[in-house]
C-alpha cells in the first residue's frame, strides 16, 4: 500500500499515507472472504487499499491519490494473493479527491476511482455497503490489507485481517491533540496490532458495511490509535460523486 504521507508527532513518524505497511499483528484473509478489498498498483508494485463500492467505482484515500495519474494506476480485485497473473486487472478512467482535501493535516482524507471496464460481481468480486450511521466507541472492527506487517519491512503478498475495536472521538482528540473529530474514527492501538505502510486507502468495516478508510497513524502498531475516515459522514459526498 502506498505509504501514508509521512508526518512527524511526538509519538513518531505516521503512515496514512504514513506508515501503513501491511496489517501488523493480523492473520491471513480466507479465499473470498473479503471480496470488496483491491489492490492499487503502479508497475505492479502496491501503494495503496481500496474498496469496491459499485461495479465501476473504487472508494480510497485522497492521500493515495494525490499526485498520481489515471492512465498509471491499475486496481486489482478478485485475489487474496497478490502475484502476477492472481486476481483480475482494471484500468482506471479517472480519479476524484475531496475537493476539501487538506495534505497537511490529513483531513477530508477520501477519494474515488472510476474503472474504465465495470466489474462483473461474482463470489470474489462485491460491492461493500456504505455505513448508514455513526461508529460509535467499543465496536468490534475488522481492518484488511497488503501493507507491511512490520515496520521497516516488506508488504506482504498475502492478504492479512485483523479485529481492532474503535475509540471515541473525544479520547482519540486527546491522544492526537485536536487533529481529529467526527469525520474520523479510531481505532484501539494495541502494540504490534494495526494498520501500517501499505494498508492506506483500504476499508476497514463494521458487520459487513464499510465504516472508515484508512487514513493516519503512528507507524507502525506502537500503540497508539490508527485514524481512519469515517465514510458515514461523507457517504452524500461519495453518492454524488458516483452518480455525476
């Protein structure tokens, strides 16, 4: 996944674009399991997670996003395994950021592919459902990804799932000293279990419906909370996107 963009705190430097390796602590994923997960790539090499949200478009961070071309991107979906010739290959048509889409302080971190081809579902290809209402804190939460599994490492080929449980806004604000609010959730940072370089952008989902996109952290799993978008406060912005 590409790394999150690297930032610097007193805690140490993050992955949200920052240190999102692979899921750190996690398991492998079961074939067809997880079948909205998509691997962003550019010259076959993983930057980025993302989600299928309807047969022709991929929800993601802006962070993945920013900077980079359609016609260089290619999506990935239908795999657990990330080697050449697994899963089915899409090119993209275009790309949508945030128009509010802050790089310095992370925020309005959430953009859209759109595929060039719309993929046909089947077991290992669906759509995710968007979450229709606030995460609240104490929720049990599954994050998936390709990013590394260690800091500093390599991302690994193996899709890796991992149970997280989400923290209140208010307590997370704390840690982070105001940088995030409601159009983030967080996640419990348990030492060596998180997101990490690699896992930006991917969906992390409450009872089979998305509820955050991988955004920042402190890289990687050491202990703090990882920061997600909260979909459910951009789920009109995401609708009126993928209906112009």
């Amino acid at each position: 996944m590409k790394s999150l963009v690297l930032f610097f705190i007193i805690a140490g430097s993050f992955y949200g674009g920052f240190c999102s390796d692979r899921v750190v602590g996690g398991s492998d994923a079961p074939e067809g399991a997880f079948p909205y997960q998509v691997a962003l790539q550019i010259r076959n090499s993983l930057f980025c997670g993302g989600s299928i949200i309807d047969n022709s478009w991929i929800l993601t961070a802006a962070h993945c996003l920013d900077g980079q071309s359609a016609e260089k991107i290619k999506v990935v979906a239908g795999t657990t395994t990330l080697k050449n010739g697994t899963g089915q290959e899409f090119e993209v048509e275009s790309l949508k950021i945030h128009e509010n889409y802050n790089s310095k302080n992370v925020t309005n971190d959430i953009g859209l592919i759109k595929l060039k081809k719309a993929i046909e579902f089947n077991d290992k290809m669906k759509n995710v459902p968007l979450a229709a209402k606030e995460t609240k804190g104490g929720r049990r939460l599954i994050l998936t990804g390709w990013g590394k599994t260690r800091y500093p490492g390599q991302t690994t080929t193996k899709l890796q799932k991992i149970d997280l449980l989400s923290v209140s806004d208010s307590d997370c604000a704390t840690v982070y000293s105001g940088r995030v609010d409601k159009r983030n959730i967080c996640t419990f940072g348990i030492p060596g279990r998180g997101a990490c370089q690699g896992d930006s952008g991917g969906p992390l989902v409450l009872d089979g419906t998305q509820v955050g996109v991988v955004s920042w952290g402190v890289a990687c799993a050491r202990g703090l909370p990882d920061v997600f978008t909260d979909v459910y406060n951009f789920r009109d912005w995401i609708e009126q996107n993928i209906k112009s």
